[in-house]
C-alpha cells in the first residue's frame, strides 16, 4: 500500500505542477504586456498558486499518512 | 546554448560522483566499525533514516543535539504531568529508562520520579498495576487500562515557541522605542529592517484586501501572524539549539493559528457575509437546502487549507533538507556529500524564501478572508 501511496502523491504533484506552470506562464505573459502592473500580477499569481499548492499537499499529507 | 552547458554541468557533476563514489565505495562513514559490523549497520542504518527523519518532524521530550541512542548528546526537556497533584521531572528518567517489548510495541519504563509511567511514542501513559502498557491488535494503547496523562510538558515545540516568542519581543519591543526616541523620521537600526515590511503589509496585504476603512483594525493580528510564523519558519531552518525544532510544521501550532483566523473572520462579519451564507441573493428558493450547507461548510475548508499549507510545506521542506543529508547514510559513504551537500544548500536557500512565502501567504489569505467578511454591500 506505501507504494500507491506514493504514486497517488506523484500525481497530485504531477497536477499542481501543470497547474503552477500555467499560471506562472500567464503571469509572465501578463507582465510582458504590462510592466507597471508586474507587483499586482505578482501577488494575484502568489495567491492562485498556494490555493493550487494547498491542494497538492493534501496529496502529500495523505502520502505522510499512508507510508 | 545555455541548456546545453547546464546539461553538460550537470552530467559531469554526476560522472564525477559516480567515479569517486566507486572508489571509496567500501569505506564505511563510521571508520571505527569493525569489518563483520559494517554488513549489519549497513541495513540498519538505512532504516535510521527514516526513523531519523520521523523522529525529527515529532514533537519530542528531549532535544537531541547529536550521537546515537547510546552515546548521544541531549538536552532532558522538564516533564509537567497532572495525575492527582502536579508532578515535574526530568524526562532523561525515561530516556536513561528502561526499554520494554520489542518491535511496535516497544516503550520506555520510567525510573526514579517517573516510576509508575511510561513512554511511548512520545506521549506519556500510566503503568497498570502490574506495572505494564496493554496493547491491542493495531499496536495502539488499550485506553481502558493506561489512560492517558494531562501532559503539560515543555516539550521541543514548546521550548521553540517560548524562545521564538521572547525573540520577536525583544526585536519588536527595540523598533517601537527607537521611534519613540527618534521620532518618526529615517528610520534607526532594527526598525530599517522592520519598517519596509511592516509598510508592506500595511500597503499591500491589509489596505488592499480589507479596504481603506477597516484595515487598521486588523494590523495588530496580521503583523502578529506574520512575524511569528516568519521567525519560526526561520528557526525552524536552524539546524542548532535554540533552532531546529519543527514547529511551524506541527499541525497543532498550525491549527490555533487557522483558527484565529476563523475566529476574528466570523465575530468582526458583518450582514452581508451571513446573508451570503444563509440567504444567498440571486439563487432560487428551492436551491437553498443546497446551497446552505455548502457555504457552511466553506466557512471552515477556508482555515483548513490555511492550517494544512502551512503544516505541510513546513514538514516538506524539513523532510527533503534531512533526505538530502540522509543519502550519505544510506549510501555509506562520505563520497556522496558531493551531491548530497549543494543539493541540500540549494533546498536550504529554497526553504528561505518558502519561510518569507508561507508567512506571506497565511497573511495575505487571513487578509482576504477578513476582508470578504467586512466588505461593504454594493
């Protein structure tokens, strides 16, 4: 059972990582058009990413919880 | 190009791993091991790792500073335990105790002033009358015959907290008499470290999501959240006494701060947040019975997934730093410090802004959290 543990762990990561990436993409994207609004896009891409992180980590803690 | 270099970086950082590992491939970390004891510590100290590991991110009675069961180094923590009167002690009577049962049912028997308990896995039981723990089928504690101590102990965590605490008094306390010495012009020592990020806060976490009006209010907890949860983060990558401990990623510690949040979320709510909850506009009648207990229920995911990022980054990072310093024990062999070293530098600098991160961002989150519960109907 710890190994599916671990693989259902690796692909929450798997999905926060496609997730991040995305929203990392378009805020560089965002920040190239738009240079004097970079702190505003900033903090907009730090939030959506731990609302996508937290949901990762319960992956994680499930994993923890398993093995 | 640039990729191709870092490639070529990379795989000649691992050829030459490879090549010196094979070299000192029989060489023993520890040098005084005898040639029949390397075989049987080599398997026992792949499992030490994990145990290391798992016993680093646990609260603990004793802070462990370094050596093995036998000869290590540790710091005794004050056992405060209440059971019919109030008893302290030093927990070095279990760790100098007596180990009993074997496999997962092993737990340490108390001597001197802690005859009559026992210790296991960290949390403290009453002997039976006999003078034994009685497990059940799972390996746990039967409650029935050891129930379990009021336990008031100044543990690790709770050593961390008070020394983290009485740090960011002593700071904090030095920046607010600087401007009362010096006014409020260019800022003087300390507070040049502290006022840009205090300003920040102000700026860009409070006034922005709780709005021009309310967000003064508000200041003294988030500033308080903020600086506690950064100095323990910071500590917590220490990897010396007073640091080291993982508090920050102790579910506990992080499910007081989350509800906090919750708490100073739901008794400064004004109207519009709980006609959204139990009357929301726009949404047909019959949609209620639906709707009602979905927004409640969102009333608590929200400081869940506060407590929960915080835990498990913490413990995470905890966990992939000691990994990282755990290949050079798996692998026995000093040599493979020339990967596990930078890769645990690196994780370690990582963890420095994940510390910054995660205090921002339980800050930022209690901000809008706050914020949407105060906001103005329009």
């Amino acid at each position: 059972m710890t190994g599916l543990a671990a693989v259902g762990a690796g692909i929450a990561v798997l999905g926060a990582g496609l997730g991040i990436g995305r929203i990392g993409g378009s805020a560089m994207d965002a920040i190239a058009r738009q240079p004097e609004a970079t702190s505003k896009i900033q903090t907009a891409m730090i939030i959506a990413a731990a609302l996508i992180e937290g949901v990762a980590l319960f992956g994680v803690v499930v994993g923890l919880l398993q093995g | 190009m640039m990729l191709k270099n870092t490639f070529k970086a990379f795989a000649f950082i691992i050829a030459t791993v490879f090549t010196v590992n094979l070299g000192l491939a029989n060489t023993p970390v520890d040098s005084h091991a005898n040639a029949h004891e390397t075989e049987h510590h080599a398997e026992k100290e792949k499992v030490d790792v994990t145990e290391m590991i798992m016993h680093h991110i646990k609260d603990a009675h004793e802070w462990h500073l370094w050596g093995g069961h036998e000869n290590g180094v540790s710091v005794y923590l004050p056992i405060i335990l209440i059971d019919g009167g109030l008893k302290v002690f030093s927990s070095s009577n279990f760790y100098h105790g007596e180990h009993v049962g074997h496999g997962e049912e092993s737990y340490l028997k108390g001597t001197g002033a802690a005859q009559g308990y026992a210790m296991f896995h960290e949390k403290i039981y009453k002997l039976d009358a006999r003078g034994n723990l009685n497990f059940n089928e799972e390996h746990h504690i039967n409650r029935e015959l050891n129930s379990k101590l009021l336990d008031f102990s100044i543990t690790k965590n709770v050593l961390a907290l008070i020394v983290s605490a009485f740090l960011l008094i002593l700071i904090l306390t030095g920046v607010a008499k600087s401007y009362k010495k010096h006014g409020f012009g260019a800022p003087k020592g300390m507070s040049r470290f502290i006022e840009p990020i205090v300003l920040f806060i102000r700026d860009d976490i409070a006034r922005d999501n709780i709005g021009e009006k309310k967000y003064k209010k508000f200041m003294p907890y988030l500033l308080t959240a903020f600086f506690f949860i950064w100095i323990n983060n910071l500590l917590g990558l220490v990897p010396i006494i007073p640091g080291g401990a993982n508090l920050t990623g102790n579910i506990s510690f992080t499910l007081i701060m989350a509800s906090f949040t919750l708490i100073l979320t739901l008794i400064s709510a004004n109207k519009h947040y709980w006609r959204h909850i139990f009357a929301t506009p726009g949404v047909p009648k019959a949609l209620l019975p639906i709707m009602i207990p979905v927004e409640i229920i969102g009333i608590f995911t929200k400081p869940f997934a506060l407590m929960v990022r915080l835990f498990a980054n913490i413990t995470a990072g905890h966990i992939i730093i000691l990994s990282l310093v755990g290949i050079i024990f798996t692998f026995q062999s000093a040599a493979w410090g020339a990967l596990s070293v930078p890769m645990a530098l690196f994780i370690s600098v990582l963890e420095l802004l994940v510390a910054f991160l995660q205090a921002f961002i339980f800050t930022m989150l209690s901000a809008l959290f706050i914020g949407a519960a105060v906001a103005e109907h329009h």
